[in-house]
C-alpha cells in the first residue's frame, strides 16, 4: 500500500511551501513529490479525513501587524496536487488548525493574535467567512511569555467544547460550540503552573483524559476531563532534573487504539513514547529515540498506525520510523528525505485516497 502525506513547513519564496511525499507501505521508504503549493511560512498542513481537501495556515505575524492565513485546496490526484480553493485572514501568526467530525467547521489557533477564530466550511471544502472569535489573556515569566499565545485548538469527543491552550498565559481556555459560535465556559480557563508554556492538548481514546504538551517546561500533563471541566491528575517530565539544553516540547501523537502517546523533544532531538493505562490514562515512558535529526518539530503516524513521520526543523530532514503496533516502539529506518525547514506531517486518509484513485 501507498500512503500520500503533506509536509508543512517555514519554508517562503520560490519552490517552497507545502511539500507532498508518498510513502511505500511495505518498506518504509519516502519519496518526494516536489512542493504542490508555494507558500509563506505553511507550518501546519491538514487533510480532510472524507473529502479530497487540505487546509493549511500561513503563519505569519507572530512579532508584527501582519495577518496570517488560512487556506483550502483541492487535492486533485494521488500524485498529491493542490488546486487552490480558498483563502481567508485570520489574525496573527495562525499556527494550529482543526476540523470537526462532520466537516462542517475549522477553528484556529493565533499565536500572534492572540485569538481563537471559527470558520464555515462549504461542501466544497471552500471556506467562508469568520463566523466566531475569541480573544485570550495572561501572561507568565518566562521571556516569550510577554503576552498571550494561543498555540492550539482541539475538540473534545464530544464536539461540543473547544480547547485552546495558551503558552504565553500558562492557561488552557475553553470554549462552548454553539453551531458556529464559540462562547467561553464555565469556568473558562484551566491555570497551569508558571513558565510551563502549553502548545497542544490531545484526548486520550475514551474521552475521559487529556493530556497537554508543556512547550518550555518539556512536560506532559495527564489531565481528567468533565464537561468542560479540566482537573490536573499528574505530570510527567520529559527532561532529566539536571538537564542544562534549553528545553522545548513540540509535537504530539497518539496510536490509533489509544494506547501508546508520543512527544518530540527538540531540546534533546528525541522521540518519547509513553504507554497509557487504560483504567488510570497515566503515563509511563516505555522508550526514547534519537529523532534523526535537530528540533524535531512535527510528527505524522500513518492511518495504519505501522510508520511515524518526523519533520526535524533544524536539520532540514523528515525522518521514517518503523511503529510495532502491539508493542508502541519505534524504530529507525533509514528513510529520510530532505525538506527545508520541516514542521509538520500529515498524512491523507485510506477513505480520500480511494476517491483519488478513482480520478
């Protein structure tokens, strides 16, 4: 079988953008398709999981007056071709999107807004105006933590709250849905320890936990969850005590059966692969791999859960890893292949590319 994947990255100017690779189910081995979509700064790609669509940000003015970018494309063959759909501004620095089940609305996350904005999608995949925003607050001590910066935007199970994890205010924020309107819940924010910086929140299989990525403190939090209620259970440190590198988590992935968390690590360039317990979610570290490269910033697992794609910022390499499905551990497999400035990988459903096929 022959996975098709997107890779985004901070790529800008002539012949960088979006990247599209195929990936040989079988061995493992990563081709290139080239870049199907100049654009500047596309640091997050994300296929739509029943249509042939892909959305991506344009994330620029995080430091500046700049508005950022969303986008949607068409993706037109299995050789992974984009033709443009849509576009809107968002606000600054866009740096995370989502869809929800039905397909029906994207929300994103402006780190430089800071904002989380709501966005119609048409049957088309084209996107229509904002319809919702919200604007988050706070600060923390840490130097990049002089204002707010929403990092990330996920849905809970149920669709019916969003979570917007804040690294500039040390705060998770959350969000009721009410069609295509966000109103904040109460209560409307979860407070985390200073200086701890959260990028992204993921759920674990059930629902009934969730887990953040701690950006500058390079920690996880296993949170309990509960009608928008978030209630701190534990956390696990991904450095060592006496770490002296400058840490910095980055990226989050969970096996398709929800038993196995993983998490980059750009202050030691490793994978950490966490097994959950199914009655407690807690977390214990079973492994921790060498990325293959410097800052591993993003992180793909194929719909088969049997290859992870690891996009290494620094090194300008996405990197192959072989996934033992019973066991969660990874293993290097020698495929690389070089990309400039790599932040993201995702990879197109088994359902879209039976539709592409059929092109």
């Amino acid at each position: 079988m022959v996975m098709l994947a997107y890779i985004g990255t901070q790529g800008e100017g002539p012949g960088q953008g979006i990247f599209a690779v195929r990936l040989d189910g079988a061995t493992g081995a990563l081709e290139s398709l080239g870049c199907v979509a100049e654009e500047e700064r596309p640091t997050f790609a994300l296929p739509d999981p029943a249509r042939p669509v892909l959305y991506a940000v344009s994330e620029v003015g995080n430091r500046d007056d700049r508005h950022g970018t969303i986008m949607s494309y068409c993706i037109a063959n299995t050789q992974g071709t984009l033709q443009p759909l849509a576009r809107r501004r968002t606000g600054g620095g866009p740096t995370h999107i989502t869809i929800d089940d039905a397909g029906e609305m994207l929300y994103c996350a402006n780190f430089g807004g800071p904002e989380a904005v709501a966005v119609p999608i048409c049957a088309s995949g084209q996107l229509a105006p904002i319809s919702s925003t919200q604007t988050t607050s706070g600060t923390g001590p840490h130097k990049r933590q002089t204002a707010p910066h929403p990092h990330g935007v996920t849905l809970d199970p149920s669709g019916r709250f969003l979570l917007v994890p804040d690294m500039g205010a040390d705060r998770i924020f959350v969000y009721r849905v009410d069609g295509s309107r966000l109103a904040p819940a109460h209560p409307p924010f979860a407070a985390f320890p200073s200086g701890c910086g959260p990028r992204f929140v993921l759920f674990g299989a059930d629902g009934r936990f969730a887990y953040m990525l701690g950006e500058l403190s390079a920690e996880i939090f296993h949170l309990a969850w509960n009608e928008g209620v978030l209630s701190h259970l534990a956390t696990t440190p991904m450095d060592k005590p006496d770490a002296q590198h400058t840490r910095g988590a980055a990226a989050f992935g969970l096996s398709a059966d929800g038993r196995f968390l993983y998490a980059s690590n750009r202050g030691t360039h490793q994978i950490h692969v966490f097994a959950i317990q199914e009655d407690t979610g807690a977390l214990s570290e079973i492994q921790c791999i060498d990325a293959g490269g410097e800052r591993p910033w993003g992180l793909g697992l194929s719909p088969c859960g049997r290859w992870m794609l690891v996009a290494n910022q620094a090194s300008d390499v996405v990197t192959v890893f072989a996934v033992a499905p019973e066991t969660g551990l990874l293993s290097a497999t020698g495929h690389a292949l070089n990309v400039f400035k790599p932040t993201s990988a995702a990879f197109v459903s088994p359902v879209v590319i039976s539709k592409l096929a059929r092109y």
